[in-house]
C-alpha cells in the first residue's frame, strides 16, 4: 500500500470507506505526512473538520522533522490548511 494511495479511486458517495481504507494507510506509514494530509482532506468533505485540522497539524510535525527531504509545496499546503483550522477554531470561538 502506497504511501500516496489515500485518494486514489475515491469514491465522493463512499467517504467512509476511503477514510477507512486512508486509516490503514497512515497505519502503514506513520513516518509520512502525505497520507494524514489526504486523510485530512477526506475528513473535511465529511464535514470532521477537528480530526482534519488534527491531521493537518500531525502531518505539519512529521514534515517539519523531514529536514532533508521536506517538500516546499506540501508545507505551503499544511500551512495554509493550518491557517484556515485557526481562522475556523476563532470564529467558533467568538460565535
């Protein structure tokens, strides 16, 4: 199981069975930020956007850690998706 298979096949219809079969992913490879990345994308369509922003600031870590081989889209990405829990967690916070 590839680390960048979370998306693939997905059918919008069935999003509990590609979050569960993006579960087994990040189980595989939990070293690697993209599956929690996909999985939080997959969350948000669900409308979990706590477990989303959750993978998004696990996967944030994990890619910081990467000092080699960190990928300069993906954390523009996370950043961005990580701005966004933030903006959210206010709102809630002052609705």
């Amino acid at each position: 199981m590839k680390a960048s298979s979370c998306l693939e096949n997905i059918n919008l219809e069935r999003l509990d069975q590609a979050l569960e079969h993006c579960d087994a992913v990040v189980a595989s490879h939990p070293d690697n930020p993209v599956p929690l990345t996909d999985r939080s994308l997959i969350q948000t369509l669900m409308g979990r956007d706590e477990e989303a922003c959750a993978d998004v600031s696990q996967a944030l870590s994990l890619l910081k850690d990467q000092n080699k081989s960190r990928d300069p889209l993906l954390e523009h990405e996370l950043d961005v998706r990580q701005q966004s829990c933030k903006q959210r967690a206010t709102m809630a916070g002052n609705g």
